[in-house]
C-alpha cells in the first residue's frame, strides 16, 4: 500500500508501479491510436477521421512516460551491486532519457491537431508536417532521447538482467526481443502492440521484485545482496552431565 508519509515506502511503490503502470499504458495506446499511415496526407487524414481517439491515445503514451521515469529510477537503485557502476543502472539512465522523449509526443499530437483543422490548407499543412519530420533540431531531439534512451537502454538492461539474475532471465530474453519487434520489423500497428507488449511483460517482473521488497530493504544503500547470506551453522550438541 503506497504510504504519502514514508518515504521509503512511497519512492518504492512509486518505482514498481512504473514499471507496470507504464508500458501497459503504452500498449493501450497503441491499440487505441488510429493513425499509422507512412504517407504524411494519409496519417493527417487519419488524424482528422478521429480527433478525440488520437488526443486520448497521445495523453495515455505521455502519461505512461512519466509512469516509466519513476520506474527507470527505480532500476538505478535496484541494480546497485558494490561500489561501482553497474549496466543495469546505466540501462536506468537511458530509460530516463527514452521516456522523457515521450512527455513531448502529446504537444505534438496537438500540432496535429490544428494541421487538421477545416480552416486549414491541407496541402501546406502536409509540407510542413514533412519538413519539420526532417529537420535537424527534430533528428537532435530524436536520435539522443528516444532512440539512445529506448533502443539502446532496453537493450543493456535486457543484457544485465540475464547477467544479474535479479529477476527470472527469460524477462531480460524478452525485452531484448521487444527492441527487436519494435525497432527492426516495421512502424506497422500490429508489430507496435506486439512490441510494447513484450516491454511490458519484460519489465513487470522488475516492478513486482520491487514492490516484494520491504521498505527497510529499499532504505538500504544497496537492497539486494550480491549473494545469500550463509546458513547458520548448526549448534554442536549438548552432552549430558
């Protein structure tokens, strides 16, 4: 139960609900978004066929953002091991990075918006839809935030999840498939839910080990051991006198 008053408690829950909370956002938005067409007129027609879907499908995937950098923070803490840096936590970093890159998507989803307007050119607003796709401050924003922070960070956490086994391996197999799906098979509808779908069931796994934690555990510079405790040896046998 999320705790306002405990802050140990609070950073923790907030972390693991992120984790799910997020990328399930992502998948909801994707199946609701109705426009996927690569022909800019095409997508801009899409976009004016149902205006108030695509807004909803645009606020649920900033919301699923913001969602995600309290869970990507959460992995910088969970994947401490010893005193130095490790790849989980420079994954974390980068996912940071990704989802800050989503906060934006709705602010352009309202430029859409107003492309669409019946008071406006359609043909300008196409031109300029394309030509802001291609500008160079878009390519600077684009390939540091999204695509370092997403591709790049999935991909590495994916790496020290196999390698850290904090969580079952096959949930760090799955999210180096998702980068697969979604990066490299195509921007289609289909391939998309798939993919985010893949993310989601990679990273529950790292927002349920967080919410199993205590929250004296959390509070701990580093919440999970390297390794087991020992077992306690057992006590020698008393003899009788």
């Amino acid at each position: 139960m999320l705790k306002l008053s405990d802050s140990r408690n609070f950073s923790r829950t907030l972390a693991g609900i992120g984790l799910i909370a997020g990328p399930a956002l992502f998948v909801i938005s994707t199946i609701l978004s109705p426009a996927w067409e690569d022909d800019t007129a095409e997508y801009l027609a899409e976009v004016a066929d149902d205006k108030g879907l695509y807004l909803v499908s645009s606020l649920l995937f900033t919301i699923g953002g913001m969602f995600l950098i309290a869970g990507a923070l959460g992995i910088i803490k969970l994947m401490r091991r010893g005193r130095k840096v490790t790849l989980g936590q420079v994954a974390g970093f980068l996912l940071v990075l990704g989802a800050t890159a989503t906060t934006a998507f709705y602010v352009i989803s309202a430029f859409d918006i107003e492309m669409v307007d019946e008071a406006a050119n359609r043909a300008e607003m196409v031109a300029l839809s394309e030509r802001a796709e291609e500008s160079t401050a878009a390519l600077i924003f684009f390939i540091p935030y999204f695509f370092l922070g997403f591709v790049l960070g999935m991909i590495l956490l994916g790496i020290a999840v196999i390698r850290s086994k904090v969580v079952p391996v096959w949930a760090g197999i799955v999210l180096l498939v998702a980068v697969v799906v979604l990066f490299v098979s195509g921007e289609g509808q289909a391939m998309s839910v798939v993919g985010n779908a893949l993310v989601m069931v990679g990273l529950v796994p790292l927002g349920l080990k967080i919410l199993s934690l205590s929250d004296d555990q959390w509070e701990r510079w580093q919440p999970i051991d390297d390794e087991p405790a020992p077992a306690a040896a057992p006590a020698p046998p008393t003899q009788a006198v």
